[in-house]
C-alpha cells in the first residue's frame, strides 16, 4: 500500500468535502508526475471498503495496464472494481454493473461521446473527473458535464516542498510560429514542417552539449522522419541515442524503453509517445523539438524531467518558444476559470495577462521577471541589459501570440553566435573570462554593447595586469 504524501491527501480531503456539499459531479486537478493514480486508488479503496462498487475509465491502453497495479498495490477490492478503456467500456455499457462511483482518467476528454454514453448510462453515480489541465482547445468546457472543482498544489508550491524538481528553461526560436496551423484541436504535421527550421537537427546537439551535456533526455519530435534526424545528429556527435514512435514495435520499444531506464542509452527521442502515463524516473532534460497548442501536452512534455532527486536540476529546453503561448511549467493557472465555457466568463478576466516573462540574450535562460535578482540572470548570472523586452504571456485560454522584438532579437543573436566563431567562443563567458580585443568586440557586438566599451574594457584589463 502506498504512503499517501500530505497534498495528495490534502486533494482526498477536499472531494469529500465538495460530496458532502451536494456535488456529485467534481473535476479533481493535479499537476502531472504528483501521483494521480494513488489519489485514485486510494479513493476506490475506500469506496470498495463500504462495499460500493467503482468504475474507472481510461483512454489509454498502456496507462490501463500500470492502474491496475496501483489498485491493487493499494488494496482495492478488484470485485467490486470495473477498469476499462472508454471504448471497450462504451461498446459494453449494457453488461457493466452499476457502479456508485465512476473515476475518470485524463478527463479533459471526457465531453467525447464515448464517455458521455457511459455517464448517462448511469446518472445516479458520483463521478470524479481527474486532470492535470482542465481544459479543451474547444468551445466547451468541462462545467458541462460537472458540478465543482477541487484543485491541486501549484507547481510552484510541489518545487518548494521537494515533490517536483527545480528546472531551469531556455527558449531558442527555431521556428517560425507564424506558419503553425491548427486541424483536430493542435497543429497539423504539414503546418509544423513548414514552421520548424531545418537547421534545427543540429541546433538540438549543440544546444544540449551547451546545456546539458551527460544529462538523459527525452526528445518530443512533431514527426518520425524528424525524430530519426535528431537521432542520427545525436549519434554522430558519439552520444548513444534512439527514437520510438507509434510504428515501432512493441517488443522493441520496451527495450528501448528498458535500456534508457537502464542508463544504457542518453537520449530517447518520441513521436507522441511519452505523454500520459509511461514511467521514465530518470529523465533530467526535456527537449521540445514539437510545439503544441494543447496545454494538456505541453504540461505533459515539460514536466517529464521534474521527478526530484537531490541535487537535481531539471533543463528543458524548448526550440519552438512554446512557453509564448503557454508561460513556464510553473504559472499560476486559474483552474476554476478554465473549466467555465467562454460565453459564460466574464471578459475581463479572459483577457488577463500572465506574469511578464524575461529572457537571458546571454544563455537564453528563459524566467519570470521576479525571479531576476540585481538584474542578473538567475540562471548564468550574467548581467541583463535594462532594456531587455519582456514576453507577455496571456491565459490558457487565449492562445493568440503576437511574435514581439525579444524574439527577433534573439534569433538574430543566434544567427551571429552561429555564424561567427569567436563570438560562439564568447558566448558562454562573463566579461572577466575575456582577454583578447577581439574576444572583447565580439562580446559586445553579441550584448548591443558600443564599440568603446570594448575598447575601454580591454584596454582596463591590460592596465590591471601590469
Ligand atoms: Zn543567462
């Protein structure tokens, strides 16, 4: 049986205060990798205990497989437990039992009919529909199908309390969001080739060497054939690296799988595998080669390196800005505001801006701009110029962003690094590491400093030494 942690009991508290309360139909929010499942077994336990019966619906065939673990690690009475995938369930909706309470998994799909069939099929049970994000990219919200909404933690007080890992995040613009297209609720596959860069293949391996080099990573790729690309990129700079993608086999994508567990492989990239459910423990760095408009996904490919350990700082690094439309993994969201349909939110709050977001043009790290301390970096430590524009990242469900002069900046700040040999050789240095004039002219150039500075600077330093 598991040890409940202090919030995830916290969240068991909470539903039965909002049943008690006259709610029968609750949306219960906890952020991904805080231990869902257990908060659901452990529920199911107790319900089985006064010999009522439970149902749990899932989407997923591979999820389903480890939940029926965790119930029964939990002590659930499995006579009294239906769990099933919505389309078998749904094709079977005349044989199953009556349950008292149904248990919905990843319910921000739960207005598909396949679920909406096995909810009005029994419409005297308490239904609890569990999420990370509350939210759908359609009209609807979740307030159609439910009565309440208990929620989580913050991300924020999950990294304070050591139940998350710390990270550190970086945007790197190799892409161009204006050509991103929607179909079926995100981008489509031809609308993300045309958008991303095809220098990215080696942008990726360079930037990891940059920024986490040793690190395991997990790659999110928007297709296979970019997928084998970055792969092959990573192999040929001598770092074991493989790729998986819904046309692997299963046989061998468990191996893999087992050998990155096994610390016998650095990298993993994926084609829309690594989402829901698949345990990975020891990722430390997420690299998102893949943008997505579901926020559900991108809490789902950010936080996948968050598992804590001591010491550990989680690196994501995202090369298709994906925090302009959805702000850093850890931004306060307004969950209870989310799951109301739109028509019925009042406007002034739908066009609430988030918290303003600040960038590094010196390592890329990407920050609040309350967590810039005497306008220094809090990731390189490197001095932020004044003017340094910020990203005003607006709610969840405004996903509308207007590219603005802090990227363009800093694409053109990439071009040079990349373009320019001494410049990439400056580029991870403070101004004290810095000795040659040209050392210090290409520093400048690459902070917008002028060129006296560099000439000051150096000729400063040539005092010093003497
Ligand atoms: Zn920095």
């Amino acid at each position: 049986m598991f040890k409940l942690r202090s919030y995830q009991q916290e969240t068991i508290d909470k539903v039965y205060q909002s049943m008690r309360s006259g709610h029968r139909r609750i949306v219960v929010q906890q952020p991904p990798r805080t231990g869902k499942t257990v908060i659901m077994a452990e529920i199911a336990r107790k319900t089985t205990a006064k010999g009522n019966r439970v149902m749990f619906i899932i989407h997923r065939k591979e999820v389903l497989e480890q939940a029926i673990e965790t119930f029964k690690l939990q002590g659930v009475d499995m006579n009294l437990t239906t769990m099933g995938m919505v389309q078998t369930l749904t094709r079977r909706i005349n044989q199953l039992d009556k349950p008292q309470l149904i248990l919905v998994d990843e319910a921000h799909h739960a207005l598909a009919k396949s679920y909406l069939n096995i909810l009005d099929a029994f419409p005297n049970a308490y239904v609890l529909y569990f999420t990370a994000t509350p939210i759908r990219t359609g009209h609807d919200q979740l307030d159609k199908i439910a009565d309440d909404i208990v929620t989580g933690k913050s991300i924020k007080w999950l990294t304070g309390h050591h139940f998350l890992a710390p990270f550190h995040y970086y945007g790197l613009g190799d892409i161009d969001r204006s050509k991103l297209r929607k179909s079926n609720g995100d981008y489509s596959s031809e609308s993300m080739d045309q958008a991303i860069s095809h220098e990215i293949y080696g942008h990726i391996v360079e930037q990891y060497q940059r920024l986490a080099k040793g690190k395991q990573a997990v790659v999110y790729c928007h297709s296979i054939e970019s997928a084998k690309k970055i792969t092959q990129q990573f192999e040929q700079a001598g770092i074991t690296a493989a790729e998986v993608d819904g046309n692997t086999e299963v046989a061998l994508r468990d191996e893999l799988v087992q050998k990155f567990r096994d610390q016998k492989l650095t990298i993993l990239a994926n084609v829309n595998l690594f989402t829901e459910g698949v345990d990975l423990p020891n990722v430390d760095c997420v690299i998102m080669a893949r943008p997505t408009s579901s926020l559900a996904l991108y809490l789902q490919f950010s936080m996948r390196c968050l598992n804590p350990r001591k010491g550990k700082t989680a690196i994501i690094i995202d090369h298709v800005d994906n925090f302009l439309t959805f702000g850093l993994p850890n931004n306060d969201r307004n969950w209870s505001e989310a799951i109301v349909t739109k028509d019925k939110r009042k406007a002034k709050l739908s066009t609430e801006n988030g918290p303003a977001i600040a960038q590094c043009n010196y390592c890329f790290g990407t920050f609040y701009r309350d967590q810039i301390v005497d306008d220094c970096c809090p990731l390189c430590g490197h001095e932020l110029k004044k003017k340094t524009k910020d990203y005003k990242i607006v709610n969840v469900d405004l996903q509308e962003i207007k590219e603005n002069q802090a990227v363009n900046h800093r694409k053109a700040m990439i071009q040079k690094i990349l373009s320019d040999q001494v410049m990439a050789n400056v580029a991870d240095k403070s101004v004290g590491q810095l000795h040659t004039l040209k050392e210090f002219q290409a520093y400048a150039k690459l902070h917008s400093y002028s060129p006296g500075w560099a000439w000051y600077q150096f000729n400063n330093r040539r005092k010093k030494k003497w």
